[in-house]
C-alpha cells in the first residue's frame, strides 16, 4: 500500500464506518457553523441507516437564499480546514443553477469510495434578487471526460465489490465511451478498471496522480474483483468446497475455471482466503480435541505409541500444529488432531499433547517451528 494514501485498501480500520461518521459530522458542523441560518443534514443510505463500507457521503446544505453564492465561493475553504481535498468539482447539469449545485469532494487520505456528494440549495421560497433563470448545464473547467471517467471507475470497484456485476459493466462502458476507449468491457474486472483508469491519464495527464489512486485500490481489492470474475457455477463450486473444509480443491476449481489469462495460483489462494472471512457464519465450528477422544484414538492404533509429537504443517490457509502419535518398527507418525494457529499461537497445541503423553505414559515433543524440522525418530535405530 503506498504511504501516502493509508486508507485506500479495505481493512479494519480503511472502510471504518465509525470513522466515516465522524468525518461526515465534521463536515456537517464545519458548514453549519460558516454559515448562520443554514442547515447542514447527512442524506443517502447514512442517513437511513442502510449504509455498507463502501457508502459515500451525502450531505445537504440549505442556505438563506440571498447568501447562496457568498456560502458557494466559500465551499473550498470550508471543506479544506475538515480535510485535506484531493479534488472538487461541480456537476455540470447544476453549474449554472440559480438556486442548486452539486459538487464532488474527495479527499486526501480518506477512501475513494468515501467521495462526498454536496448539494447546496437556496431557502425554499427564498427570494434573490437581480438573478434570472437557470442557464443551461456547461461543462467548467473541473470537469472533463477522462475525470468523469475516473469516477465511473471507482464506481464500477465498489459495484463489483458489492456483488453487482451489471452495474459495474454499465459503468464502465459509459466510462470507456467518453474517452474514446478502443476496446469494450471483458468481464475481467480487475483488467477493465485499470485500463479505464490508465487510458483516462493518457488522455488527461493532469489526472495521472488521481488514476495511480485508483490502480492501487484496485489493488488492494485484486481478490474480490477476481473473485466476481469466476463465472457464476465455479463460484458456487468454490464456496461448496470450502464449505466442506476442501480448500486444495477449491484453489484447483479456481485455477482451471477456463479463464484466459489464467488466474495465478497466490491469487487464487488470496480469494480462497476472502471466501473463509465471506462464508465464516456458515462453517463448522472447529472441532473440539478432548484428551479423551484422542487417548481412545491413539489406543485404536496398530502398536502402541512410543511418544507423542506435534509437527508444524501448512495449508492454503495459513500453518497449523499437527498432534501424532510416534510408532516404532516401522517409523511413522499417525495425525490425532490439527490445530490452527490463531491469536493464542501453540499453546493449545501443545498443553493437549503434554496431557496426551502422560494419559499414554510415553514422552512428548514439540518439533519445528518448520515443517522439516527433524522428527522423532531421526537419529534413532
């Protein structure tokens, strides 16, 4: 992640609702209080409470009507001392209203996704004198094509990230028709938004520092976009597997699901990682390793054990200690339980296998950390 943009990425604390909320009450009272007799209210999905992580900021500003282009010139100004801005521009279809603007905010340091839609409107009823009727939209001098293609393409990431395929597409085909774009959309989310976001600097280089914004939240998304990519019967095979705790097969799914280029197997593993975190409420509960249960296991065994060892091993998901039993003439071990390496490391590990070998009155041993570490019987004869 680059360190000039630190909340660019999803994480817990990148898309931090919370945060969020306070930014845009920031904002709220900073216009407020520029302007007595105004009213500043949140609109849109935080206002009723619907919002996800990838929700912008709508906010009303209602002034007295004979201040509306005084409190206007100030918006910049206003904005600026909540937050450092990256851009703001005016929606052309309200540039010339007597009585309404839209603007765009976005700002340095928060999410792309966390844009700011500002609607400033004149008091109801408000009379303003010496003004005539609206005049017809124009484009200014903040608004262009590739800019406003900029902004389908972080669109086009959020819907893809809320699992809307179609209106990603769409976005994306208005996005390339503006500028010009010589080919249309694949279906390879990931490929389609940064060629947007690519061609919309060729054609403006003044937006090159704004699209690098843009690959790198791509990025930082690669796993879902390519997630949404997989047609839909691989999806759902996918989620089957790892339901079922088959997470090689899952990878293997994704790799030979037909699509050309080939997905790489880091990223494959990367989605299967997302779809962990995405079906987490729908998983088993990890199984429960009572010593009772594994003493009966261990004296189901073909010969009795001669120690007790936990080894490291690793799946697609991360490492994880493995408890076997040590058996003699031949030399192997047998796998009893597997346990995953979480926040409380190998403690649980390895208080079981202590408690294992004592019931079974045979020694323990805690090889690794690394999954060639010697095993019990190296050196023995």
């Amino acid at each position: 992640m680059n360190a000039e943009d630190p909340w660019d990425r999803t994480s817990a604390c990148g898309l931090d609702p919370v945060r969020r909320a306070a930014f845009a009450q920031d904002l709220t009272r900073a216009l407020t209080a520029h302007c007595p007799g105004s009213r500043a209210e949140l609109r849109g999905s935080l206002a009723r409470g619907t919002a996800d992580a990838y929700s912008d900021i709508d906010i009303a500003w209602t002034v007295p009507g004979a201040r509306f282009d005084t409190c206007l010139a100030a918006v910049p100004g206003v904005l600026e001392a909540v937050s450092p801005l990256d851009s703001l521009r005016t929606d052309p279809e309200s540039r010339n209203s007597r009585e309404r603007r839209l603007l765009f905010a976005a700002f340095r340091g928060l999410p792309l996704f966390w844009r700011v839609d500002l609607e400033i409107r004149a008091s109801p009823g408000a009379h303003r004198s010496g003004h005539g009727q609206d005049g017809p939209a124009t484009d200014g001098d903040d608004w262009s094509r590739p800019a406003s293609a900029l902004a389908n393409a972080v669109a086009a990431t959020k819907a893809v990230l809320r699992g809307q395929p179609q209106n990603a597409q769409g976005l994306l085909d208005r996005g390339l028709r503006r500028i010009d774009a010589a080919d249309g959309v694949s279906g390879r989310w990931f490929d389609d938004i940064r060629r947007l976001a690519d061609t919309a600097a060729d054609r403006e280089p003044g937006l090159r520092p704004l699209a690098d914004r843009v690959l790198r939240l791509t990025e930082g998304h690669r796993a879902l976009l390519m997630w949404w990519t997989f047609p839909a019967d691989v999806r759902e095979r996918v989620d089957a597997l790892v339901l079922a705790g088959r997470t090689i097969q899952a990878v293997h799914a994704m790799w030979e699901c037909g699509i050309e280029p080939r997905p790489g197997l880091h990223t494959c593993v990367d989605v299967l990682e997302g779809r962990h975190r995405a079906l987490a409420d729908r998983m088993p509960p990890p199984p429960r390793h009572d010593v009772d249960t594994l003493t009966a296991a261990a004296g189901a065994l073909p010969r009795d054990p001669v120690a007790v060892e936990a080894v490291w091993d690793g799946d697609t998901r991360g490492w994880i200690v493995v408890l076997t039993a040590v058996l003699a003439r031949p030399w192997e071990g047998v796998a009893l339980a597997d346990f995953r390496i979480g926040a409380a490391g190998t403690g649980e590990a390895e208080r079981t296998g202590r408690e294992l070998a004592e019931r079974l009155g045979v020694p323990f041993r805690f090889a690794g950390p690394d999954e060639d570490a010697p095993r019990w019987w190296d050196g023995r004869h």
